[in-house]
C-alpha cells in the first residue's frame, strides 16, 4: 500500500520561531526501539506540528511504560511485537531506534508497507544488510532518512560548503578522531548488545559511522580501499564476552585520491589535551579544524586564521523536521540512503581491513549504493 499525500492546511503555528505547515491530518508515527534514542526521537516527533505518536514498541515493559507515559498526550497503543506495528495501514511513519543490526530488516519491512521511515544509524553492520536496504530504499515511493544527524547540522554544512567551493584549495588529506575517555557504560542501556560485534558492529560501524560521514561529506566522495589496525588493547574480555574493539588506526583511500587517516580509542585521559573529536581537513592552501570552530588555517607564512562557518542557533531536532518536511512537501533529505548506506560501508570496511589484516577494497564488499 503507498501512502496518498496529503491535504495539508496552512496555519500560523510557529516552532523555533519558523512557521510551520499544520496538517490537516496528523501523520500517524511509531517508534520501535524506546531506549536512550529512541525516548530523544520520540520527544522530537512530540515536538512536531505534522505529527502524532499512534504507536510505542519495545520488548523491554519499562521502557515501553516509559515512552507510553512520555507520549500521553497521543494516547498511543504499546506493543512488544515490532511486525504488529508494520502491518497497521494507518500508521505513516515509523522510526527505527533498535540495535543495529535489526535495523535492515525492520526498515525493509516498513518501507514494503509504504511507510516512510527514520532509521538510525548505521543502517546496517554487514555489507549485506546494508546491499539489501538500498535495494529496498531505491526502490520505494516513500522518504527514507538515515539517523546521520551531522548533515542538518547548519554551522557543519556551512563549512562543508565553503570546503567545497574552494576555501582551501583542492582537499588533499583529512586527519580524524574519535577519542573517548571511558567504555560505554557496561551496565547502561544498551550494554546488553554493544559489545557484541554481532549486534553493533563494534565502536566504528556504531559510533564512528558519524565521524566517517562527515569525512566522507568534506572529501565529496567515498573511499576506494582502506587498510589499519584495531584491537582490544585494555578491555581485554571486559565486559565477559566481548567482542568489539577498543581502539583503531586506520587509513583509507578515496576514490577522489584524497587519503583519511582515522583513529579511535576509549581511553583518552580526560585529563591529557587532544582527546574528543576532531576532522582537520587539509588543501592546497590551507587547512580546517572543521567540527570545533570551523576555524581556516592558511597555509604559508602570510595569512591569519579565520572563522569558516560561525555558530548558529540549531534546533536539536532538525533531522526530525527535515524528515517530516520531506513527506509533507517533497524536499529533498539531508541524510538519505546514500548517504546512511556510504557511511555504513565506510565503516564495514575499515572493520574488515583491521579484521582480515589486509588492504580491503570497496569491490569487495559487493555492495554498489
Ligand atoms: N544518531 C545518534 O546520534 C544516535 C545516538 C545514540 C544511539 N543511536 C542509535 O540508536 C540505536 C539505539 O541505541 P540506544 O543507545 O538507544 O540503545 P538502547 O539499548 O538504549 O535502546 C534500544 C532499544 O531497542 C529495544 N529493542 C531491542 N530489540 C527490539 C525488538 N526486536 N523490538 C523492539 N524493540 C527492541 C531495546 O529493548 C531497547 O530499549 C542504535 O542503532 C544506536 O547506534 C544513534
């Protein structure tokens, strides 16, 4: 069943000071998943004027309980049968914020009942999950968004633009982090799957797909090979079982020929400068320290830094409302599944190159978006 679009009313209502479309029929939304982001997504569709929560689901009662009680005000139905959520035909919209590696199978499933779907990233943790979502995507009528958020970032996207327009010159080199100073929490809320590299993927397919997005956002193109080590270095079986990484130093080469050279770990002392995030991207005239300031270094002896992009006022739920946005008036999505499944892969390759200790090509993963 394809969704009809609807008849949408004009009205005054004003959300972050911008008028907003009220819609003469809210569209009917679930959320599957009502952990620790799938309770911040359901306080963002709350937020939204086009929106009404019609169902909660999770296979944990307190959380379930928790996003009822939180979406009172839409007297939403609660399930712990994801399938049950599909198969209801007035529901509109669903968002997916389970682990990841049922993230495929459940967007698959709501995008061939006509839903439109939010998915978290990443879309998936296997080449294959991920080959099988764009297919599905593609080839769908409805709007897909990939929970990369970065790209409704305004500041973010200001100075990716002006990167590509030729602030530095030609990009040549892209130097990343992702540092933590501790674990996830072994007994938070997702410590029943993240450390398993079965469910997560591990630390670079689930968290540092944000990281590799962005890189792949500034170089404007996506990586051909990559190659590098990764281990668990102090997390030795800690929790029992583990099975993801705790830090790795990889390399990847784009098909543009600009090189990334990516670390991660989760023991930075808080304490020691030069931990947390960065991306400092590199051109023929000058380099960027692109996720803090945005702040453009000339290169050479002339020249004095400047700011590339200044700090500006963002809704927290941007990616929210672009989603909405896209089905009310066809606009087009920052995050579609290009976008989700090339950051997805990004990451499943530099997995598999620390994995299989070699170089890996993108070829390999048989996988074209
Ligand atoms: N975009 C972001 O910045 C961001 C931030 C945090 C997490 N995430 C992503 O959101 C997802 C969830 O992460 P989290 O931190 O909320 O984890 P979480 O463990 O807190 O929440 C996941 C929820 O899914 C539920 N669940 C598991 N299997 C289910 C099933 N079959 N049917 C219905 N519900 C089921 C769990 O009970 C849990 O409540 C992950 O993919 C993660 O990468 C994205």
């Amino acid at each position: 069943m394809k969704l009809q679009r609807r008849d949408f009313m004009l009205a005054s209502a004003a959300v972050g000071g911008v008028a907003r479309a009220q819609t003469a029929e809210r569209i009917a939304t679930a959320v599957i998943g009502t952990g620790n982001r799938g309770s911040y997504l359901l306080s963002g569709v709350l937020e939204q004027p086009e929106a009404k929560v019609a169902a909660v689901c999770d296979i944990k009662p307190d959380r379930l309980d928790k996003a009822a009680s939180a979406a009172a005000k839409d007297s939403p139905a609660t399930y712990n049968d994801w399938r049950r959520v599909i198969d209801r035909k007035d529901i509109g919209a669903v968002f997916i914020a389970t682990p990841p590696h049922l993230h495929a199978e459940m967007a698959m499933a709501a995008l061939a009942a006509g839903k439109h779907v939010y998915c978290e990233k990443p879309v998936g943790v296997t080449a294959a999950q991920v080959g099988a979502l764009v297919k599905a995507a593609k080839g769908a009528k409805t709007v897909f968004v990939s929970g990369q958020q970065l790209r409704s970032g305004k500041q973010l996207g200001e100075a990716v633009r002006r990167i590509r327009e030729g602030a530095i010159g030609d990009v040549m080199w892209v130097k990343a982090q992702r540092h933590a100073t501790a674990d996830l929490p072994h007994d938070g809320t997702s410590g029943d799957w993240y450390f398993d590299v079965a469910k997560s993927g591990g630390y670079l397919i689930e968290q540092s797909v944000h990281n590799l997005d962005a890189c792949n956002w500034v170089i404007g193109s996506r990586p051909v090979r990559a190659c590098g080590f990764g281990g668990t270095q102090l997390y030795k079986n800690d929790p029992p079982g583990r099975t993801i990484f705790d830090c790795a130093s990889l390399t990847y080469e784009y098909q543009n020929g600009v090189k990334l050279s990516f670390t991660q770990n989760v023991f930075h002392p808080r304490t020691m400068p030069s931990g947390g995030q960065y991306i400092h991207v590199y051109g023929t005239k000058g380099a960027v320290d692109l996720m803090s300031t945005a702040t453009l270094y000339p290169l050479g002896k002339e020249g004095q830094p400047s700011v590339l992009a200044e700090k500006r006022e963002e809704s927290r739920h941007a990616h929210i409302m672009a989603f909405y946005e896209a089905i009310t008036k066809g606009t087009p999505v920052p995050a579609g599944i290009e976008v989700g499944a090339t950051a997805a892969l990004t990451a499943i390759l530099g997995h598999e190159a620390m994995v299989r200790q070699t170089v890996v090509n993108w070829s390999d993963l048989g996988v074209e978006v």
